[in-house]
C-alpha cells in the first residue's frame, strides 16, 4: 500500500515540477525585457538598447515556429516563441515612440516600403517593422510548406532558429563594444537573461530537445556572461552622448 501511495505521490510531484518548468519556459524568456521596458519608460532614452536584439529574436522565434510543423517539439516551446514575438513587438512600439517624441527636428520618415538598405532595421515608424515581419512571414511559410517533406532543410531551420536567439546577445555586445559603455542597457535585463538561458539550456537537456537547442544554448550564456564582463570593464567610462539608431 505504501508503495502505491509513494508512487502517486512521486507522479503528482512530477507532474507539479513539469508543469511548473513549462509554465517558465513560456513567460521566462519575456521577463527580462520588462527591467529593460521600465528603464526606457522612465529614463525616455531607448539609445542603450539594441533594437537589433528585437531582429535577432523576431527572426530566431519564427523559424522556431516554422520548424516545428517538422520536429513537433514540446507545446510550451511553440507558444514561447508567440509570446516573444509579441513582447519584441512591444520593445520596438516603445523604443520608435520614445525616439519621435525625443526628435528636436522633424527629418524625413524613412519606412521599410522605400527599400533603402542604409536605414533596414531603423525606421521612423513602427508599421515598417510590422510589415518586414509580414514579408517574412509569408515567405517562410511559402518556403515551409513546399521543403516540409525535405529533412535535411527543415533540420537547417532549427539550427538556424536556435542560432540565430542564441546570437540574440551579440548586438547588445558590440553596441556596448562600440560606446564602451553599458548606459542606458537595464544590467537587471542582462543578469535575468543569463539565469534564463542558465535554465532553458538545463531544460533543453533534461527534456531531450533537439541537440541543436542545448548547444545554442550553451554559446548563448556564454555571450551573457561576456555582456555582463562588459558592465564591469566600462563601469568607469561616462556614457555616450547620442540619439542616433543602431
């Protein structure tokens, strides 16, 4: 009797402890950016923070969301890329907002639909980055549907959605690299993204995710810990004066 009732105690146990990882996993990766989204609120300054970090992670999460019509990985990881999504969606209103208002001169509107490559990724107005992700959308979807059948390319996909978030760090990097200085990035932000990457790469290992995750996760806490190397190099120097974009 006291083996069935240690059992079920360990099944219930499991199942709270899996529930509790997968319910993590889905909000965990959105954490971060909100020390991040506060700092840009109250300061009006979005200049400390990449908006390539948005790019990176737009991308890396719908090739994700693509690659599982293939791999069919655990539901919690497909509905934590629609969550980011949404969240890096959120990071780009708030930064395009604070930017136009904090314009002393009113230049030209530059809009993704000019398709001038010298301002990709910095445009005026947040449609344009609504309408990039539109094309992707549809295109990789196209491309998903007609190669779905090909394992060798829907594999590729994974590698690439999985590389792509764990370079998600390297535009903060070399921002930081190029102003040597971390004013205006939320260190709260960075120090969450290191634990949650800390932890996603455990999951990804215990829950035997495909390889491609674990070692993308791996080269990913390794560029937090390089950022956070930063905050500690530049802690002397005097932030950079500029309302320029990326």
């Amino acid at each position: 009797m006291d083996w069935i009732i240690n059992d079920e105690l360990g099944l219930t146990v499991s199942h709270v402890v899996g529930y509790v990882s997968a319910s993590f996993m889905v909000v965990g990766g959105v954490l971060p950016y909100v020390p991040q989204y506060k700092q840009i609120k109250k300061t009006q300054d979005p200049e400390g923070f990449s908006l390539h970090v948005c790019l990176a992670l737009l991308i890396a999460n719908t090739l994700r969301i693509l690659f599982w019509f293939s791999s069919r990985f655990e539901i919690p990881l497909l509905v934590q890329s629609v969550v980011m999504n949404i969240t890096m969606f959120i990071m780009i209103h708030l930064c395009v907002t604070v930017r136009r208002n904090n314009a002393i001169m009113r230049t030209r509107e530059r809009v993704f639909s000019d398709f001038d490559s010298r301002y990709f990724w910095n445009w005026t107005d947040f449609q344009s980055y609504l309408e990039f992700m539109l094309v992707v959308w549809i295109v990789g979807a196209f491309i998903t549907y007609l190669m779905l059948p090909v394992t060798w390319f829907m594999e590729s996909v994974g590698f690439l959605a999985v590389f792509t978030e764990a370079m998600l760090g390297a535009p903060q990097f070399l921002r930081n690299y190029k102003n040597k200085s971390t004013h205006g990035m939320s260190i709260c932000m960075v120090i969450m993204w290191t634990a949650g990457d800390m932890f996603k790469t455990g999951y990804f290992i215990l829950r035997n995710a495909p390889t491609q995750f674990w070692i993308c996760g791996t080269l990913q806490v390794s560029l937090d810990l390089a950022i956070l190397l930063q905050v500690y190099i530049y802690r002397k120097n005097p932030p950079r004066s500029t309302h320029r974009g990326d």
